[in-house]
C-alpha cells in the first residue's frame, strides 16, 4: 500500500532526482507483494504530459506489466462525467471580452494606448481564468478601499473589471480554469464522503495553481492517498522554513515557499515531507549549497553560521561548471560544444533555458555538426511557411499593397503551388521584381500591372498578371467588418494565391505537413468562433491573427538526435539528464521581468487576494534548484547582450557569493575552478570560430584595367564621381555594376531632387507672357500639386514636400520674374556634348537650364534641393556648372552654339531658396577645361589606377561601391594598392 501511518501522506524527492524514474521505483517497492492487478488500480495524475510520458517509459524500462492509470492534472478540466457544465473554448471567450475592451478602448482613449485591443483582452481572460482557479470572487473587487491612492486610471479600470463579474455568475458557461476548480472541488466533496477503494497519487506538481493544490490536499487526505512533491528540500532547517512566512509579506519568490503553503494548509509542518525513497540526491554536496544560497534575504546572515558545515565547496561543485561568455554568440557556441562533447560520449544532457532566442542560436550551432536536438518548444506557427503567409495576407487588408508586399507574396514558397506553373510563376515573378525595382511604381495599380505584362505580348505573362489583379482586388478598400467576414476574406485570398493561376488550394501544399495542418486548424477554430466576435478593423484583424499564429507551435519532425534536447524551465523537474546546462542565467531572463498587468496593480491585487509576482519568480527559482541538482551542471550566461552590461540572475550571485565567503574552506579556489572550467569552452569555441589560417584586411583597392576598357565619354556629374571616388567609376564604366533600386520606394533625397526638377522644368516651360507674381506662386503650388499626387504616392512625403515648397514660393516667384527679365530659356534639360581634344574622349551633360540673355550671352542655372557646393569645392572636386559653361561656349548644346557664357547660379529649391552666384572668368573656364584635359590624360595612362573614395566630401559619406571595396577593413588614411585587372 501506499504509506501505513496516519495523517496526511506528503512525501517528496530531493533537487536533481530523475523524478520518473524515482518515482516509479518507490511506487513499484511499495506495491511489492501484492497481486499484478492491484498497480492497474492506482491512479496517478501527473503535472504535465512529458512527466507523464516520461513516467510511462520509466514502467517500461522496468520490465512488463500492468501499469496504473496515468492521467493529466489539468484533463480534469474536460472530465465528462460530472454534472458540470462543459467548459467554453477558450477563443470564444477572449473574442466576447474583446468585444468589451475594444468598446472601453472607444469610449476612453486614454486607456492602454498603443496597446492591440486582442492583447488587453488576452490579459484580461488570463486575469479573470486567475480569479476563477484562485476562487476570487468577484465580490472582492467591490471592496471599497480596493482603489484607495490609486491613479484614475486603476479606477476606471476596476470599474471595468467588475462589469465582466457577469462570467462567474451560478448559470454562466465555465471557463477551462473555472471547470476544472468545479471537478476537482466535486471530486474532493465526493471524496470526503466516500474515499476510493483504491489508491490515488499527485506526483510532480508543486500546487502553484487553485485547483490543483485543492486536489493536492484532497489525496493527501484519503486513507490510500498521495503526494509526491518534487525537488523537495530536505536540507532546509525548521528555523528556515519559519522565516520563509515570517514577514509582514510572505518570501513567494523562495523556491520552497509554495511547499511550505501546502503543509500548513494541510495543518503540518515542512517535516512532514516524507522520503517517497531512500536513494540520494545525484549531488547531496551540492544540494545543501545551493539550499544555504537560495535563503530568503533576510536571513542571509545564516550563510556565516551555516558555510563551516557546508564542508569543503571544491567537493559541492566538482560537477559544476560556470560560462561566463562576452557575448550571447560565445554563449551559444560553448553550450553547443558541450552538448556535441555529451552527445559523443553517449550522455543524455538537457539545455535548459527560458530563453528562445539563445535556444535557437544552440540549435543553429548544432546544425555544423549534424546534430539536431529535441526542442520541446517547438517552432512559432508564426515563423512557418503557413503562418507567414497568412500573416502576410492579413496585413494586406485596407492598406495599398506596395511593391515591396507584393513581391514577398509571390515569392513565397507557398505561392502558386495548386497547379503545374509554378516555374513559370516564379520567372514572371523574378522579371516583374526586377522592373518594379527600376521603373516603379512603388504602389502598383491594376494598369501599371497589366501595362508591364502588355508589353510583350506574351499570353501567360498576361494571364498570370490579371491572375494577380484578380485576386488582390478589392483588398485596399476592406473597412471594419464583422470578424466572420474578415476570416472568410482572409482565407479567401489565401486560397487564391496558394493555389495559383490554374490550381486548387486542394493540391496545394499550403495546408500540408505539421505545420499546414496546425495552421488550418488555428484558422478553422477562429472561423468557428468569428460569430462571438466584434466588429474588427483590418489593423486589428491582422493583430489578431498575429496574436493566435504565434500562440501555436509547431514540434520538429525530423529525427532529433536520442540523447540531446532543449527544455523550458518546467520541465527541468522531469530531470532524467546527465548533463543539465543551465543558460541564460540573467536578470529579466531568468528570472524573466513580471509582466504587467494592464488592469490591477499590485496592491490591488494583494488586496483582492490574487497572485503577486513574487510567485512566478517562486516557481522559476524552484525550477532553478530542481535542475542545479543534477549530477553535472553547467551555469551559462553572457556578460553583455546588445552592447549593454547584463546582470546576473540574483540565484547564480547567491550561489558565487557564498562559495567566494569560504576562504577558509577553499571556497575562492572552488570557485576560480568552476570559471576555469568554462573558460574552457569559451577558449574552445574561440578556437573554432578563428580562420585556421590569418586572413589579412583587403587594401585600399586602385585596379588599373586595359585602356581600352576604361570609359569614353562621361557626363559632368561623372567628371566629380572620377575626381572624388573614381573606383565608383570603375564598378559601374568598367564591370558594368549598378546599384540594386530598393524594393519599396521611398521618398528619399534623389526622388525629392527629381521631382522638384520636374515641377520647376513645367513652370519655367509654360509660363504665359504676363503673369502677376500672385498668380505665378498660384500656378507654382497648382503644378506642384499635380506632380506630387502624380508621382509621389506617400501623402505624409506628399504635405511635407508641399509644405516645402510653399515656404519658397515667394521668394522663387519673385527671383524668377528677375530671370525672366534678363533673359528666355533656351536649354532646358536637354543633352549636349563635346568631345575632349587629342583623347577620344566625350564629355556630355543635361542643364537644368540655360538663359539667352538680351546681349547675346547665356546664363546657367542648376537646381539644388540641398545646400550648393562652395567655391572651393567648385574648383577642385563639384566642376559641374564650370564645365558646362566651358562646354557651352564650345558649341556643345546645338539650340544655342558656341556662345560667351555670362554666369552661372545654383538654386536652393529648399531651405531659404537662396541663391549660390559660381563665378565665371575666362581664366575660370581655361583652368577648368585644361585640368579635366589633364585627368583624362592621366586615366589614359595604365599605370593611373581607379583608387577607392580618392577624396570623398566626408569620411562617413557613403558610396554605392564601398562594400564591393570592402571599406572598413581599410581606412581613409590607408595607402592604395595599384593592381592591374583584366
């Protein structure tokens, strides 16, 4: 049987059990001597399904036979057998409180802004499915100093709360949580009355939650009852235990404080845990430190009076071992060699980490080395190929679809794969990418696409692109509509671009494999549910999605490797490892940051009775000291994350602070060993990641190509890029390398230049002979108008460039009748060139305009949405209008021939619209013209290299060709390095 004394049967296992195993031994010797079909007739209810199926491979390892029955705490919430009304899904519930936040949110603007209104409701489910499994009544929320000095915003808040108390009325649909508590306090009542025949066990779970601590005390209670607690403390004196309450406030956040709980609401003490076996702990040694470092702050005072007994610490912590790592990457690495070195010794080690990120930078480290371990985390149905498809067409919904948007859905691999033209759709898609990058539009319209398609004449080109319009029509002008409309929309279009042109979603592979199948289950439970839900913005829609795709997890199929595996904090309680890697070992990781609460402060919340936050912190430290427990532990952590200094979990600094306060038992030493020990792997994932042999930086680069590939004819603009950066002119002349355009337009500096070019090229082209200064700024802001909403789709970028534009108005208008008073375009934004004398050289260039003055003479003008080049810059690097004066009087611009150039002005078309006056000499324009002469010259000789950023305006300004000169690993101030090419 199960124990013969009397009382409440509490017993527990020591930190670092293999609690399956042990469990099963101690039920197994206790059983001994009784008929094969007396264990079928015990019952254990476990904590989690893998305690559970860990549990069953542990019977199995024992040899055959009947095996109890093995049940899931939380499987009592779906118990059909007692009259208890069926519990509601849980979608369906937090889509009826979204329906009340989001009205809250509409009428008080000032609650949570920023915050989804699916997010407020998923806080505010967790917090009444808290008050429900906790057995808060709503009426503790009517207390009348519940909100005493508190903000308004608490108050308004509560008030809230207390109108969604209708969902704990007597008739009202349970929640999981609240039907589970029902059961269980049913089972415990019919328990009380009548107790089972035959036995009953809690194992693996601490009673952290309402109902399950109620359980918890119900089988403690029965005659053939019990409860085996795990990572139990047996090492803890009375007078520890004693301080863990002794406060105004209870020490939640100490890792055996929910014990303690238990045994006094069981009117015992902490002495009444009893050995569930006799076997020790994997590291007894170890266990009574980590059990002196984890005492309560207080009372800390005991490390000096309890450390002389502790022993020597080198015997505590010859299995320990302490990464200190620079960087998260080092981190990861050093944890994955430790797992590989496990893995070739045929140990079974366990990574243990809340933290995901680090998980699946081990995870990407394994990959080196083929090893793939059991992540029991799975992956983000978000980050899967369905999950980022169908977010993808969520965020499509009342918006333009962009360029960028719309490529990335015909490139995804989901796309087009219902028919046989999946190779046709993705060439389609590839030359279509490519024409969106150099021509635009940034936003392109059922025209644009069918005009680009056209343009061939090619038949599947054109049906492949109305394939497109037609199923992206209508998506920009979707509103607020009911949620059941906006999923039947939303897998609508899914459908249609997953099955392609001439396919069916059916023979697609969108809802194929583990992750399709879980994707269409996601969505066809909120198709289900979309009827108790509200009415949804497209922004919100999309949060929803987000929200319930990200919920989900998808489990690794493929073959992981038998011996290595990732597991949460949780599940350090299963144990079973032999190597146990502790990572992440920071504050806010591990111990991870509290999340707030949106709708109760804390002292609310210790007023309604209702969980603080010392109580998840509780848990994690008990997670901590279950897995420290082990027989070979590795502490990991990094001592920077994102160029900041982190701080160290406060049970990693109790643990080294204390075994750094034994210098008279060789605690310092102890300690230096553990740093030594994974400085190690530090040191061996250093070595792994350095080149096996010195790579020298690249040298500043200066390639001399044959003369007969470098260019002959540049234009004037080309003239500055030679003089400053002439290795630009090289990538592009000579390798015939361009800039890739980006995807998405945006209005950056150059569409700003060109379309302030166009606007002022229209006004100057058409303006009427006799025009009032007013009427010249009205035409002015009307054609600017007209441009902008031609050609600039963004209309934030549409207002400020306007806005831009009126500030100058005036001033423009006005210097422009003063142009115009001089002199009548006669060039505008039309090529000229002329060729270099005794080099067979060309040199062209496009004004922006040129003036015919009354005298015979001309003018030059260039705009400049920036600030103009100095004088000195003029002379030396920016030549542009000095060489297109020296070409005009060289008859390179055939509307006005060979002619004396007057001038020539820089205008400001942003700023204070002032003007830069260049000035013009004969002098000027000979040097000018005889040194452009000198730089051909000198780039006809092969020994003249191509040097990379020569003499760049700035030495941050940055150039398109820099990282194919792989600037960075050279300085300005390097040295070049000729080197002929070709």
């Amino acid at each position: 049987m199960i124990d013969r004394g009397t009382g409440a049967r509490l017993f527990g296992l020591p930190p670092g059990a293999d609690f399956p195993a042990a469990f099963v031994d101690g039920l197994l010797a206790r059983m001994q001597g009784t008929p094969p079909e007396a264990l079928a007739r015990v019952t254990v209810y476990l904590n989690t399904a893998r305690m559970l199926a860990a549990v069953r491979a542990a019977f199995d390892a024992r040899g055959p036979r009947l095996l109890p029955r093995l049940r899931l705490v939380t499987d009592l919430a779906g118990d059909p057998l007692l009259a208890v009304p069926p519990a509601v899904p849980p979608l369906r519930r937090r889509l009826e409180l979204a329906r009340l936040v989001g009205e809250l949110v509409g009428r008080e603007r000032a609650f949570a802004p920023g915050t989804p209104v699916f997010d407020l409701a998923d806080s505010l489910a967790a917090l009444l499915a808290e008050m429900q499994g906790e057995g808060v009544a709503p009426e503790a929320l009517e207390a009348a100093n519940l909100a005493e000095n508190h903000a308004a915003h608490w108050e308004r808040s509560l008030a809230f709360i207390r109108i969604v108390a209708r969902y704990f009325a007597a008739d009202a649909e349970p929640d999981a949580e609240a039907r589970q508590r029902r059961v269980v306090e049913a089972m415990a009542e019919r328990w009380a009355r009548t107790a089972p025949a035959d036995p009953v066990i809690v194992a693996g779970s601490t009673g952290s939650r309402g109902a399950t601590q109620i359980l918890i005390r119900a089988v403690a209670s029965l005659p053939k009852g019990a409860v085996v607690l795990p990572g139990f403390d047996f090492d803890m004196p009375e007078f520890a235990w004693a301080s863990l309450s002794a406060g105004p406030i209870p020490n939640e956040d100490h890792p055996q404080y929910r014990f303690l709980a238990l045994t006094r609401s069981l009117g015992l003490g902490a002495d009444a845990v009893q050995r569930w076996i006799d076997a020790p702990a994997p590291d007894p040694a170890r266990n009574r430190i980590l059990s002196l470092s984890l005492r309560p702050a207080p009372v800390t005072d005991q490390w000096m009076a309890e450390g002389a007994a502790l022993g020597q610490p080198a015997q505590a912590t010859a299995g320990l071992t302490l990464i200190e790592a620079p960087t998260p990457r080092a981190e990861a690495l050093a944890i994955a060699l430790r797992l590989r070195k496990a893995a070739a010794d045929g140990k079974r080690a366990h990574l243990v980490t809340p933290d995901r990120i680090l998980a699946r930078r081990v995870t990407a480290a394994l990959d080196r080395w083929g090893i793939l371990p059991d992540d029991s985390a799975g992956r983000p149905l978000v980050q899967s190929a369905p999950g980022r498809l169908l977010r993808h067409v969520a965020q499509l919904f009342g918006r333009r679809v962009s360029a960028g948007a719309l490529i990335v859905l015909l490139k995804h691999p989901l796309t087009a794969t219902g028919g046989e033209d999946r190779g046709p759709h993705l060439r389609f898609t590839r030359e279509l990418e490519l024409s969106l990058r150099r021509h635009g539009p940034a936003f392109p319209t059922e025209d644009a696409l069918e005009a680009w398609a056209g343009a061939t004449g090619e038949a599947d080109r054109i049906a492949w692109a109305r394939w497109i319009c037609t199923s992206l029509a209508g998506v920009e002008e979707a509103g607020e509509r009911p949620l059941s409309a906006c999923v039947e929309t939303h897998l609508a279009l899914v459908g249609r671009l997953s099955a392609g042109p001439a396919g069916t979603v059916e023979a697609s592979e969108l809802w194929r494999k583990e992750a399709g199948q879980l994707a269409l289950t996601t969505m066809e439970g909120l198709r289900r549910e979309a009827c108790h839900g509200a009415r949804f913005s497209p922004a919100d829609y999309t949060d929803l999605v987000a929200a319930l795709l990200s919920a989900a997890s998808v489990r690794q199929t493929a073959a992981a490797h038998p011996l290595i595996a990732i597991r949460g904090t949780l599940e350090a309680r299963v144990g079973g490892a032999d190597v146990m890697i502790l990572a992440g070992l920071n504050e806010g990781i591990w111990p991870a940051a509290p999340a707030p609460d949106p709708w109760l402060s804390r002292q609310m919340r210790l007023k309604a009775g209702l969980l603080l936050p010392e109580r998840q912190i509780g848990l994690s430290a008990h997670d901590y000291q279950q897995a420290a427990g082990a027989a070979e532990v590795v502490l990991s952590r990094a001592a920077r994350d994102d160029d900041a200094e982190t701080v160290p979990s406060r049970w990693l600094a109790r643990l080294t602070n204390l075994i750094a306060g034994l210098p008279d038992q060789g605690g310092p030493e102890a300690l230096e060993a553990m740093r030594a020990r994974g400085r190690d792997w530090l040191d061996l994932a250093a070595a792994l990641e350095r080149p096996g042999a010195a790579v020298p930086p690249a040298t500043r680069p200066s390639p001399r190509p044959p003369l007969d590939a470098r260019p002959r004819d540049l234009a004037v603009t080309g003239i500055s890029t030679l003089i400053r950066d002439p290795y630009a002119i090289y990538a592009r002349h000579i390798l015939r390398l361009f800039p890739l355009d980006p995807l998405s337009g945006r209005p950056d500096a150059r569409l700003r230049g060109e379309i302030l070019h166009d606007i002022v090229e229209h006004f100057v082209r058409n303006r009427p002979a006799a025009e009032t200064p007013a009427k010249a700024e009205a035409r002015l802001l009307a054609m600017s108008d007209e441009i902008l909403g031609a050609k600039v789709p963004w209309p934030s970028a549409q207002r400020i460039w306007r806005a831009r534009i009126a500030r100058i108005a005036a001033v423009f208008v006005a210097a422009e009748a003063i142009r115009a008073a001089r002199g009548v375009p006669a060039v505008l934004e039309e090529k000229g060139s002329v060729p270099v004398e005794n080099s067979g050289f060309t040199l062209t260039a496009r004004p922006d305009r040129i003036d015919a003055l009354g005298d015979g003479r001309v003018h030059i003008y260039d705009y400049k949405s920036g600030p103009p080049p100095s004088a000195k810059q003029q002379r030396s690097f920016d030549k542009q209008l000095l060489l297109e004066a020296a070409m005009a009087e060289r008859g390179a611009f055939g509307a006005i021939g060979p002619c004396t150039v007057e001038g020539a002005t820089y205008i400001q078309l942003g700023g204070d619209g002032r003007e830069a006056r260049v000035e013009i000499s004969p002098e000027i324009l000979g040097e000018t013209w005889r040194s452009l002469v000198r730089l051909i010259a000198a780039f006809d000789r092969r020994e003249t290299g191509y040097t990379s950023r020569r003499a760049m305006f700035g030495a941050y300004s940055a150039g398109d060709y820099d990282h194919l000169a792989r600037f960075g690993e050279w300085e300005m101030a390097s040295p070049s390095s000729p080197e002929d090419v070709g």
